[in-house]
C-alpha cells in the first residue's frame, strides 16, 4: 500500500481518540503560575506537562523528565537522529470568548475550540500521533524520533536550557509551533533604549508634566497621551496642525484643556501591530512625539531633546533608515524597527525600540551604526541583542520536509522567513514547520482560539512522513 495512503487512513481511524486528547490537554489551564517546590511554572503547565507524559506512556513511548521542567518520549531505541519541540503551557485567556469558555474545549463545525488548541497543545498531539502510526504501522526505522515537551515556551523558554544542559542537540529538529510550510530563517531581535536627562528650569513658560505610550517593548503603541502646562490653546493648534500636515495616517488625535488648572491633556490614537510588523500598525507614541517637538517648551534642554529624537524616529521609517541600519538581504529582507515605549518629563526622555533585524546586520553596520547615530543627536544610547537564526535550504532534511508537506497538501513548498522567534532560535539546525496552515488564523492567543481538525490530521500525516523519511 502507498505510504502516504496508509498514514492517511491511520490518522482518520484514529482522528476521535486524537481530538480526545486534545482536548483533554485544553481541559488544563497551564497559564504559568507562581513556583512551588517540584512546579517551577506552577501547578497549570506542570499538571499539563504530566498529563502529556501520561499519554506518552499510555501509547508505548518511555518518558524522561528534566527538572520538573521538560519531558521527552523516544519512538525507540535507535540513534538520536530528530528532536520535535512542542510545549504544554499557554497564554492568559483574556476576555471575549464567545465559542465556549477557554480551559472548556468544544469541537463545533470542524473545529476544536479552546486555549492551547492551536499553541501548541494540538500541534504537539499531532507530532505524538506521527509517532504512533509510524511504530503502529510498523514502518522500518533505525534511528530515533523523540518528542520533547517544554513548559514556559510562552513566558520566556526558561525550560529549555534544562533539557540541553544534560542532552545533545539532535542532528535535526522542527518545531510544530508555528505555520507551514517552513520556517528556516528568524530575524535578529535587537532592543535599543535611547535616552536623555536634563534639569528641569525655573522659566516661565510651557513645561512637560508627563509623556507616556506603550507598556511592552515588542507591539506597536496604539494610544499615547502627555501632559503640559503653561500653553495657550493657538499654541497647542498649532503644533496639531503641523503633525496632522507632516503624518498622513489614520489615527485620531484630540486635546483638552482643564480651565481649572491650566494643564492639557493631548491624545493620539492609532492602531497596535506586533513589532515585527510594524507597517501594520499606527505609532501614536511617535505621532505624538512629533507633536510635542513643535511645541516651544521653556526647557531648552528637553525641546532640544525632543526635535533630535524626532529627527531619529521619522514616522513610517519602519526600516530604521533614519538610525541608519536599514539593512536588507534577498533571504530576510529588510531590518525593521519599532518604536514601542516612550516616557518623558521636565527631567528626562526616553524611548524604547524592538529591532528585528536581517541576516546580514553585523555589529559594525546594526549596533555601532545605531550608536553613532544617537550619540550624534546629543542622546544616550543601551541595547541589547539576540542574532539571528538561519538554517540552509539545501539540505535533506529540509527538502524531506517540505516534500512530505506537498505530498499531503499538494501546495509547493518553500522556506520562509519571519521577524518572530520560535522555540528553535537557539538550536543550530532547528526550524519551526507548521502545524497551522499557512493561510489559517487561529486566533493563536486571543479569544476563541481554534485548531481546523483537518489541519490537525494533515499535520499528523505530514510528519509521520517527514519521520519515515528521516529516521528509515
């Protein structure tokens, strides 16, 4: 019988016991909780990761654990040869479910619904269920397929260092957290904080009291507000006009004074997007910097302060071209940037920028580069910097992966590049292969999170080819 035929009719046979356990895991709600002795996350993604290693054992896999942190199942006893990284815990729930609750799974028109059905607990269960038609079946295999389950994937993947602290890296490994077809290449991720402090003045005049946009340094600010004092109303016209000349984009922008106290209060309201898109959002942090640098504030120092930041943060330079390390390469394209946090008064400035950057930024043309610029600007600069993650395309595990996913999806296969990280940024030859389609939004962390069963049982088919085909 044809291979593929043959995995194909396992999966279906065996689709109800796998959407079982799917949804047994989304019964758990392994949100990371506070550490108590032998659940370094909490109670939820320890509860999760045993309940995984239950059905590990429960399928004929031995499991090993590694300081209360990770498990792995061996398919056999052969050669290590390929690692599949998944993990058990998941995002808060948040508000706005409408299908069911999140930690009560329901499988409605084709679909499983609850938290951690798309990230990652069906993918994972898809990568256990190749396993078990691949040993089921008994298709030949001399090396070994392990699955290795993590627990704080979502919160920083503390967990992982414990498992390759006692294990080798395996020659090859893919991660089902994420989109096919394949992702091989991960931008560099490079935080920058540009900052200035200055003394506040006595002259009369316009002060700053506060300037604040953003909370998380990797989305896009969708609000921003300040502050002033000592401003006529022509004056703070003025300034909105100009910024509504210079930025055409769709935000809203208001302003309202308190009679009372003299004090404005100025509003800007654009859009989120995470960092690594920053083109899909509306920056209202850098809108309203760009305003309040028109404004003729008394503090010479700080409106200094203001027009040289603005000078480095054009809007809509979502490449850094303005900084000066606007990189570009054929396989990730360009670097990009995203202005996420800013925080100013009378005393100091500062902004706080996620960078992901392309494979060919170096230290000298990405770092340096942006240094020199700030320090130009009369501003301080501090960074941080995680290179980036690239995997050849020539190789026969990537061309066996790819050619298991057009073999069941019959769409071609190619490799991608992203400006997120993925569980395998640090592994040498690890890249992120599905388990969602490649046009399919799940919902992956908002609400109503969903995973396609169809999905879920190609992806099973897929790499229980992608096993036969590399571990045989």
């Amino acid at each position: 019988m044809d291979r593929k035929k043959q995995i194909r009719d396992y999966i279906e046979a065996h689709t109800e016991e796998m959407i079982a356990d799917v949804c047994e895991l989304c019964r758990i709600n392994s949100v990371k909780g506070e550490a108590v002795p032998g659940m370094p996350y909490g109670e939820g993604p320890h509860k999760a990761l045993m309940a995984a290693a239950e059905l590990c054992k429960k399928y004929g896999f031995p499991v090993k654990e590694y300081s209360d942190r990770v498990i792995a199942a061996d398919m056999n006893d052969g050669e290590r040869c390929l690692d599949i990284l998944a993990h058990m815990d998941v995002v808060a729930p948040g508000d706005g479910w409408t299908k069911t609750t999140p930690f009560e799974p329901v499988v409605e028109d084709g679909m499983i619904y609850g938290r951690g059905s798309s990230d990652d607990k069906g993918p994972a269960i898809a990568a256990l269920y190749a396993m078990r038609a691949v040993k089921e079946l008994g298709i030949p295999t001399s090396k070994n397929c392990r699955l290795i389950l993590g627990s704080d994937e979502e919160c920083g993947s503390s967990d992982i260092p414990y498992y390759y602290a006692v294990e080798p890296e395996a020659p090859m490994t893919f991660s089902p957290d994420a989109e096919f077809p394949l992702i091989n290449i991960e931008k560099g991720q490079f935080r920058g904080e540009i900052s200035a402090a200055f003394k506040g003045t006595e002259k009369e005049g316009g002060k700053l009291i506060a300037f604040e946009s953003g909370d998380t340094v990797n989305i896009v600010p969708g609000k921003a507000k300040a502050r002033v004092s000592g401003f006529a109303e022509e004056a703070i016209r003025t300034a909105v006009n100009a910024v509504m000349n210079e930025i055409s984009a769709d935000y809203d922008l208001d302003f309202e004074i308190d009679e009372e106290s003299g004090e404005t209060e100025i509003r800007v309201n654009g859009s989120p997007a995470h960092a690594s898109t920053p083109e899909n959002g509306v920056n209202a942090g850098v809108i309203l910097l760009h305003l309040l640098k028109g404004l003729p504030f008394a503090n010479g120092e700080l409106h200094k302060a203001l027009v040289s930041l603005a000078g480095l943060l054009p809007y809509g330079d979502h490449h850094g071209a303005a900084l000066k390390i606007d990189i570009y390469d054929d396989k990730s394209g360009y670097t990009s940037v995203s202005p996420d946090i800013f925080r100013a008064d009378e005393n100091s400035l500062y902004v706080k920028f996620d960078s992901r950057t392309s494979i060919a930024a170096t230290e000298e043309n990405t770092i340096l580069a942006a240094k020199k610029s700030a320090e130009a600007a009369g501003l301080s600069f501090a960074y941080s910097f995680n290179p980036p993650h690239a995997v050849p395309e020539d190789t026969d595990f990537i061309r066996t992966l790819l050619e298991s996913y057009t073999a069941v999806t019959g769409k071609p296969g190619r490799c991608v590049a992203i400006g997120g990280g993925t569980y395998v940024h640090e592994l040498k030859n690890g890249v992120a292969f599905g388990a969602v389609g490649e046009t399919t939004d799940t919902h992956m962390h908002g609400p109503d999170e969903f995973m396609p069963v169809s999905e879920l049982q190609d992806a099973a088919v897929i790499y229980a080819l992608s096993i036969a085909g590399i571990c045989g």
